[in-house]
C-alpha cells in the first residue's frame, strides 16, 4: 500500500471534496443542529434542489452512498416478489454484490446499446410478462432502472426518456433514474434532458455527489410526494440514515448554491473530450462515444505499458488477444496539464 | 425549521467533528487515493487500532454509522435464522427501525438492569433453548449483542464481561459489543475494561466516531481474523461500503494519532460527572448512575419549562404524572461554561 | 423409532386424515384437473367458504400448513419495515423459528392472560408508538395477530374482538386471526364468535385443516377483496403454492359438505370437557379454563410418571420443582375410552 | 371453471396419487406417528433412499414441493451474498416468481443447450468472477443449480455430470441437482446416471414426487452429513416443515418399497418415445430430443386448432408466425390408448 504519484484517471472519486465544499463544512461546524437530516442545510439543499427541478412538491432525502441509495429507492417503490428492469451492464445487475436481491427482489436484465436500454425492449418484457397466463409464477416488473450517464458515460435523449416513461406509465411501473454522475449529464452541450424533465419524467432519481466533488453523499428526489409514504422507514430500515446529516446537507446545499454543481461538470466534460478528441486524433478507437466524463479507448496493451509508469487509467474489459478497453475518468481535481500530458504521452508512443 | 439558539445538551452529535478531524481532512484533501477502503490512510488507522488492542491479525473495517454497523455485523456472523440476544432497552431492539429483523434474524430480548445484561440470565436462555425438545421450532441464540457504554451511559466491569464472554464461548455464541459511545468507557476512571480486553472477550466490537467527534464513521474490529471470512461481501450487499474510503479512514487515524480519542472522551467525562454531582447536590434522583458522557436526571416537568428557553435536553420516558427522565449528554463542543449555567439555572428554579 | 404403542394426548396432528376426507380423495383421484389450485374442488370449497362466512367476494387461498400460511400472510400485507403485534404466548413469536423475522418484520410481543391480548393493551401499544417524536427509528406496528382459539385453548368473546377490531380499524393496523383450531372455538357453546363475525372484523384470517383431521391444509380467507391485490404472488414466492392444489381443495370441500367441519370439532370439544372436568374433580388445577379441544392440568410429576406407560401428554412447561403443566389434545381419532381410561388411572394414582 | 373432458397432456400432475399410494395412506391412516418428520414411515422412507444412493450417512428431508425444496435448499448451503449459477432456462431462473430472491441469493444465469450447462461455461463464469479485482463488488458465485432431467426432458450424462462435479469441487462450489422428475432421468435407457453417481458427484439434490405420482411431496438427500448442520433449521424458518410429516413418508415408503418408483416412470419414458416416435414420423420436429416423459413438437398452430377439442397439449413458446412449441406430458395415469389417440388424430389432420 504505497502513495500513487502516478497521474492516474482511474476513477472520479480518488481525491477528497471541492476546496469549496471543504470551506463550506468548516464555516458551518460549530453550529448545532438537529441530527438526521432535520437541520436547516439540509432543508436549504432540500430547497434548493426542488427550485432546480421546479418540483415545490417533491421530497428528497440524503443518503452516504450509491449501492445504498439505489437498493433502499427500489425497496421504497417495490414489494418483494416484483422485480426491476435493468441494461445487463447496469450498475445494479453486475456492481452492488446482491444489494438489490437483500431487498427481494430480481434483476430483470435486458440486452443494452452502449449502456442504454430502449422503450421497445422495456414494453416487450411486459408484454411477454402479462401474456404469460402462469404470470403469476414469474417474477413482476414493478420498475425499471437507468442511469445517466450510463456506465458508458452516454446519455438518453428526452426523446428517448420520453418514450421510455410513457411504456412504464401505461404498464403502471417505475421509473427511476440512477444520477451517480448526473452533473456530467447536465452539463454538456450533447444532453437535452433538464432537472425539470426529469422531474416531469422519472418517478424517483437521484443527483449524485460522490463522482462530482462530494466527499460523500447522493440526493434522492422523488418528485411525486404522493410516492413518498415510505422511504424515511425503509431508509432507516437499511442504516442508511446519518446521524450528523447536515454532512450531506451542507455539501449539497453548497454545491447548489452558485451553481458550483454545473461549474465542475462542465469543466471536466469539456477536458473528457479534448481527452476523447485526441485519442481519436491518434487513431484510437472507442467503445462508446465520449458524451460525459468517460472516456473508453480500445488501446493496445502495449502502448498502455509504454506509458504506464507515468499515466494509468481503469481496467474495463480485454477486447482481444493485445488490446483491452481502458477507461480515463476526469474528476474536479484533474489537471488540464494532466490531459495534455496523457495525450503527449500516448503521441510519442505511436511515434 | 430554525437554527437552535438555546444550549441543548439533547445529544453527542450535534455539531460536526472535532477541529483537529477537520484539519486533517483538508490537509489529505488533494491526494489521490484507492477508494472502498483501500487507501494508505484507512490504512494506518487500522494499523493503529490493531497496536491499540494488541492484536496485529485483526480485520478492521469502516463503516458509516452505528446501526448500519451492527445490521452488518450480525448479518454477517449469524445464518440468517438465528437470533441475536440483547437487552430490551438495547438500541439494536428499540431504535434500529427493524433492521436487524432486514436480514432475518430476531432479536431475542431480556430484562436488563440499568442497561445491562447478565451473564446468568444469558446461560438460562441458551439452556432453555437447548432443553426444549422442539427447539427446531424456535430461534438459535447465535449471538449475544452488549453495549459498552449502554443505552444508560453504564459499564460492564471487566468481571461481569468475562462472565458473559465464559457463557457465551460455553455455548458457542459469538459475543459483539457496541461500542458507539466506547471512547468515554475506555476514558472514565471507573472503567477497567480495555481495548484489549475487549479483543480477548469478544468476537467483534466497534469503536464509534461519530458520537466522539467524527464527521461520521465506526471502526469495526473483528480480534480473530478466522472469524472474518465474510464481512467485506455482506458489508457490500448492505451499501455500507464508502467509495471515498479514506473520508473515515482519515478521521481515524487522526483520532488515534496522539491520543485524541482518549482526550475528548476524557474531557466530556468529567463533564459529565460535575454536571451529575451538581444535579444530585440540587436533589434531583437518577435514572442510572452517571458513569460516562451521559446523564439521566429525573427531572419535575415545572423545572424542565422553567429553564426551557435557555437550556434543553432530550426526552428519555415519563416517570409519573409530573415528572420525567431527560437526558443531558455532553460532546466535544459542549463548553464548561454551558454546564455550570444549566447548574445554576436550575439552582434558581429550586430557589 | 419405535412405533407409539401407549395412549397418547401429545397432540390433534398423530393420525391422518378422517376417514370420510381419505374416502373423497380416493373417489376424486383419477379426474384430471388443472394445477395450483385453478381446479374445480378448491374453486367449491372456496365457495362453501364464502357461503359460510357470508362474503360472497372473499378471497379465498389454500395453503399447506400454519407457519407457512402465518408467514405468507404477514408479508403479503405489511412492508417489510412494519412490525406484528402479538401475545408472548403467540405461535408466531415463539414457534415459527423466525419466519416472521424471514420476511423482515418484527414480532411486537405484549403481554397476555392466558393467551389472549386485550384491545387496551394494543392501543396503548399503538399510541405509544406514535406519540414517540423519533418513531421512525422504531418499528411501524402495521397488524395485529390473535390466535381463536389461543395457544391455551382459551377464547375471545365477540365483545373483546370486536374491541380489537375497532383499535385496529382506528389506527389503520390490520387485524389477522390463525385458526388453525378454529373448527373447535366455533363447534364450542361458549363461543359467540362466528366465521361472519370473522369476516366482518378481521383483515384476514385461516380455518385450519390439519389440526382437524385433514392431511394438510389451512384454507385462509381475505373477506374483502379489495385487500388482496397481492398474496398470490408472495404466495408463490413463498413456495407455498402446492402444484397438485386439489389435494387441498378436495379436503376442504368434503370438511364443509355436510357439516363434518362442525361435527368432527363438536365431538371433540365435549370430550375435552369431560376430561376437564374430571381431572378437576380428581382435585388437578388448571392452567387455564378448558374452552376447546385442550386441556391444560398442572400435574405431579410423580403421577404423570405412574401412568406414563399407558398414557402420556405433552410437555407444556415447568410449573414448579415437583409439577409441571401438561397438555391434553382430543383429535378426530381419540375414543371416548381413551379419555375414561386415562381419568381412571389417575384416580388410582390419586388413591 | 369447467370439468376437463379432454385428454389433456398438459402437465404431469393434473390427477392425484398413483393407486398404490393411496391404498397405502389408508392402510396406515389411523395409526398415530410423531409429527414433522420423526415418524416411522419418513424413517423408512429415508432408510430406502439411503440404500438406494448407498450413502448410509446421507441426511434426508420431505417437502411439499419443488420451489419450497430449491429455495430451502439454496439458502441452506449459501450465505445470503452468495449468487447461484443456473441456465437461463433452469426453474429457479425463470418459474419460481423471485423464490431464490427471497433468500437474497442472485440466480446467475448462463446459456443453455436444450436446457443444458456445460462444466467449461462454469468454470469461466467462475473464472471470471476471481479474476475481477474488484470482485467483493459483484456477486460471489457459490453454488451451482442443474435439473435431471432439464426442463426440456434432456439428460446430462455421466461424463457430463461428472466435468461440472469437478470444476464445482476446485472452485469450492456446491452442486445441486433438482430432480422434480428424475425418476424418468433413472427410467430411461438413455441415462447412465445413478442414484449412486448423484450421490457421489452432487452435495444435495432431490427425488420428486409431486410429478411422479405422489399427492405431494419430494425428497431431498444431502449426501454428505458434514454438510447439513443447518437444513431443518432454514426449514422450519421458511414453514417448509409439514406438522403430519408421515404424509410424505408414507408416500415415499410406498415409491420405493417394490420398485413402483421406476415402474412408473419406465412406462412413461416408454409411451414419450412413443409419442415422440409418432410425431417425427408425421414430420413434425422437436424441439429437443425426447428423453424422459416429456415431448416438444412444434406444431402449426392450425394442427393443433383442428385437434384441440379432443386434445391438448401445454403451451411452450411461440416458433414462428404460424407455429408453436407444444409440451406433451406423459404422467403414471396417461392411458396408452390416449397417446395412440393423439397419433392418430394428428394422423388425419395431416391427411
């Protein structure tokens, strides 16, 4: 367990908090306040959070962390015998070591395009569901989940959620939007979904902020307050309600204020494709395209080990014999140097 | 919604961490770390609780909060069909929503005096359970569950933890002590159970933070590594493991870096026991002997409204028609001088 | 494994199945009819079930024993945060090995005389719950369960049920009755409960048919449909969904066809009576007053022990260091001789 | 709801017990046994299995039906994050409406061959789960689920059987084979698996009944006693323990007194191969190869319109446009005229 000094694009959620949210927490520790979310900056990030999604209505609640954010919000929606629709890669089906099946519940996976699912695959499931005159020995869809970004970093447009919520309404089951890095989506000029449409669109999601600056923390939102009898029981069921929640609180409530929030995400969806641009410059190919913070090289392993004592990023899957795809994160502490260097890098490899 | 101007003695985790912890958390800020745990400095903490308690093999792990820490830890030492003995006033059997019960144990309840448990009344349940000829009808005792300090603010001596440790290795139970509060047992003259010890006695116990002076986090120790084959994948299953690892992990190893745990404990300790003198001197009865950072006054209603615009505490239970237990706990940002008023508030009152 | 050579009282599930349920089997065994309960015999006894208790609408669902159909029940009408209230003495609270707790609900225990909880006792218990400012850190009572007859044989009157039911209706809690000996309360004069009565003031509640001579069965009835949304899908989740769903049908058709339900418990009930009466009259106390098909005396050990290789009980608990509590069970097979012999061989015990 | 005037082949226990067994239940029905399994006719029927399976030590258990059985079974062996690897067709996949769920374990699935896993699909997915660095955040694969035959009437062969026992074994997997019908998988000339094989190679698997000829029931043996610290335990919790255990015993005393077991299901296999034979000569195909006593022709939809008032078959899937995959079921109390019946009016519709 040594230091890492190399410039590593592993991950977004490598370094500490933004400095300002830092400041934010030392401004505000002495104060008293009340515990488990009930103190007046987690109301302020409440409000905050329900002016930007023009929601005046919607609840929302704090949690520490994604996998916990995600299995607590499907046992609010769902009861135990339904299941939830989900891409193969999403993050619940492969990445949250059984927390959706500790709730009851089955993982409805369905085949994805670079992360996404369709609003035809989601209606065809339940078609095949309610056609099935021994339905009720299969497992219900009661929800479906995305995320977006997906775990590609790419995006749904409105047109597609749109069609998307319209199959979940008409099949009477949830729609909830997994937003662990949902700023890189608001963020960029590609997106076309709002916090409002999403709102409008989703029956739950959640603004993560983990990926983008937090030192720890995810808002839940659930526009619809008539949805929300029973997240706060369901959440403290799971130990997943902080004592001292003004910690979340004063994050998001910071985040939000100056839009500090989109400031982040901009600048690193702005480095993610000058990263992504370059890489494309040298002949390198993607998995997907670059639409957030991710970018997804299929790189020889060679040139990956010619740069590898100064440059590393994720390992994301082996694509043949002598090249794997290899994934590069931008957080809010990657330096714009740090872009130009990898892609300096990499140029001198391919010579 | 308003900010809290009266001084509220209501409990230990109002305010947010202690200065030193903040200092340390923007010192480490910028570094790159491995997340889930996995950084250097999570690291050194552990090491440092492993020289604490001498025992170099343990597993230590971080965890966000209290009952999260215990739905976890029990959910990974039991099958899920054997029960969990605990005192009726235990907060796995009051104040956890149930989420013991989420991984399909049942908390087995017994009378407790002040809090606490008998290592005689332990060794009844076992035997009543292995004399009766149906026992397959009825819940295993697997595990018994303590606090060091209880609800109570009481201590287990060092005797009464060996008896009950002797009980449980007799019958095979495994023995978990929670210790949300342990600092100020650890740092009361009137405590003769050590770290150690505590390693020697019990299977897993934990060692709280954010009622000490942490943002948020526990440190859960498990002494025998045999034991932890299975805690990091249930401990996922749960969402409680923390992408930006090191947000606990630094708390901790500065908590145990020059003694600071020990010299918060110690100072709200005797805090405490002035605040306890105090009260006994002005007549007031107690619920339970004041033996850490907590005190439970049996307060007439009159005195509590009297001195209720400048000084609160936290509603324990009504103890008749005029009267109530309140508890007043003390925390790293309560001053001395807070104390001495509250005394001489309700010096006034008594007239 | 010997074979039972000697009378034994030990329970109403020693036997099969009565012989008039045995001969409908053989005569039905040849037809072919659909499975998991969509065949004709169980759509009939449904209908002899809704006949009988006046609720045309009732959803009627057949089940293969009592735990099972306790614990189906339960999850299908709570979320799994909320808790059951029931007796100390509750089948569910002490001899189901946590099924209860399997679908992550809390068995709230109250107090009981005699098996039975009072609607005082459940209001406060309620109350209690919601004048708590922190209640959702504790579990939600979301049901009652009562047993009719109770674990001691005893009763509740129509008076105290329908108190109960008022409680319940009043704070939005369900109210579920286990009838696993239900046939023998309702065959019983002392009873002025009747299964519309059931139906009228329970959620939901089951006739039980293997503690009256069927082979297996419990037949559980949800009298307003607008409840039953979803048991059979939890149902099947449960695995509590027999394949070959007539064999349970055929039984309970042919138990209510003619009236054998009623006999069969009649019968039962008057020699339960008998034997009451004549151990009290050989000077025995009772632990509760004998109202169905048990008996409950408080022996000496060394009269149990001298007619032990004739006649036997069961074990119900210790009473003291010399006398212990026995339970006596009629079953659909017992002969009146039986019950005369074993009053005799006490009376010359008693000498 | 109308009485089946067809000949339907829908299904395999669509009528109720062979004669044999019923006769049997009557022969004992009035003697008075222990409950819940420890009775002499469920320790006769367990002496024959383990003879049977010449494992003396074997544990053996009786339950009602074959989702209790698996979902019991699973959650016996597995810890609650351990995953459970089956086809994608395999009955815990697809029929058991999240059974598997309920016990928080995730169903791993896997491409099938007419219903088939190979040893080498298993090793990867093992393989690929311990090569994944972060592989405490995905599900740990600790068990693997066959059926013998499959839900497609095919059979794994003793080589077969053999390769995936041993990859389980290095990986420190167990295996489990469902055996709802594997009397017709012993029946069968085509099959060189033993009871004794199963027994050597698996760690649990069971002996079905329910689809055999048994009113209920299906025996499960854990060959391995070192292995079953904990099934009756996990039993009782998920109310899969019968309160008249003799019913299953007795059933299953009769099953394998004389042979009656194979005697069933080799006229069965006999009359498939017939029916299976029939088909192919009309030039129907399959599905899959008929192996057991079931047969998977697909139809056009207008043969089996144009017979359908005579007989039925069960709906499969649908093949095209214009035809379907239809399962013929032979069960112990299918006339062999009914099959030459069938033969014969597909005969005509083809003209």
């Amino acid at each position: 367990m040594k230091k890492e000094t190399r410039l590593t694009f592993a991950s977004d959620y490598m370094e500490g908090a933004h400095p300002l949210i830092l400041r934010r927490l030392a401004e505000t520790n002495a104060e008293k306040t009340a515990g488990y979310g009930l103190d007046e900056y987690s109301e302020s990030a409440r409000e905050k959070i329900r002016a930007a999604c023009r929601t005046p209505e919607a609840a929302v609640f704090f949690l520490a962390g994604g996998t916990q954010t995600n299995a607590v919000m499907i046992d609010a929606f769902l009861r135990p015998w339904q299941g939830v629709i989900a891409a193969q890669s999403g993050h619940i089906s492969v990445h949250e070591a059984g927390a959706i099946e500790f709730g009851s519940h089955k993982v409805l996976t369905l085949p994805h395009r670079a992360g996404k699912l369709t609003a035809e695959a989601i209606r065809k499931c339940m078609e095949a569901y309610l056609q099935d005159a021994n339905h009720d020995h299969t497992v219900m869809p009661g929800m479906v989940y995305l995320s977006q970004p997906t775990e590609y970093g790419t995006l749904y447009s409105l047109k597609e959620l749109e069609a998307i919520s319209a199959v979940c309404r008409d099949a009477d089951m949830r729609l909830y939007v997994d937003g662990a890095r949902l700023a890189y989506a608001l963020a960029t000029t590609e997106n076309d979904v709002s916090l409002p449409d999403l709102a409008r669109l989703c029956d739950a999601f959640y603004i993560g902020g983990t990926k983008l600056g937090a030192l720890c923390g995810e808002a839940l939102v659930i526009p619809n307050p008539a949805l929300d009898r029973d997240f706060r029981y369901i959440q403290k069921q799971h130990g997943a309600r902080t004592a001292k929640g003004r910690l979340v609180g004063v994050q998001f409530a910071e985040l939000l204020r100056d839009g500090l929030y989109a400031e982040i995400a901009h600048r690193e969806d702005r480095l993610a494709a000058k990263l992504s641009a370059g890489l494309e410059a040298l002949g390198y190919a993607l998995l997907a395209p670059t639409q957030t913070n991710q970018v997804f090289p299929i790189l020889p392993d060679a040139d990956a080990a010619a740069i590898a004592d100064r440059y590393t990023g994720g390992f994301w899957q082996r694509e043949d014999e002598t090249h794997s795809v290899v994934r590069f994160c931008i957080s809010w502490a990657t330096p714009e140097e740090a872009v130009d260097g990898l892609l300096e890098a990499l140029r001198e490899v391919r010579g």
